[in-house]
C-alpha cells in the first residue's frame, strides 16, 4: 500500500470513527458528550492506525546524509 492510500485510507476510518461517535453521543445524556465521544473515537483511531502504510523493515531505521546509521556498528568512527 503506497503513502497516499495508506493516507487516504486512514482519514475515512478516522472519519467513520467520528460518525460512530456522534450516533452513541446521542443516547448519552452528559453535557458536552456530542464532542467528546466522537473525539476519542477518532483519536484513538488515528493512534491505532498510526503505522498504517509504513514499511515494517524502516520503522526503527535513522539516516542522515541519505544513509542509514547502524547503532550496532562497532566499526572505527570518523569525524568527517
């Protein structure tokens, strides 16, 4: 799944995640519950699909300069 669909993809669950909440927050009878449900749905929606569309071999991988540093690398160091 390219970036984009993954995106894309991740903005109609939060969207549905929303809709869902605004019809339970009508059967709840606190104030301010039309926000607050639909809000942590969809938070916690787009914090569950946080790593949707990411490739499972760069998710801890750290570049710099266009090359990847390798933590474990017991190799000699150089300044430049």
């Amino acid at each position: 799944m390219t970036r984009e669909r993954a995106a894309i993809l991740r903005l109609v669950l939060v969207c549905v995640a929303w809709a869902i909440g605004q019809v339970v927050a009508l059967r709840v009878p606190l104030a301010g519950a039309d926000f607050l449900i639909p809000a942590a749905l969809a938070a916690g929606v787009y914090i569950v699909t946080e790593e949707l569309g990411r490739r499972r071999d760069d998710l801890g991988a750290r570049y710099w300069r266009g090359r990847r540093i390798d933590e474990d690398d017991r190799g000699p160091r150089r300044w430049n």
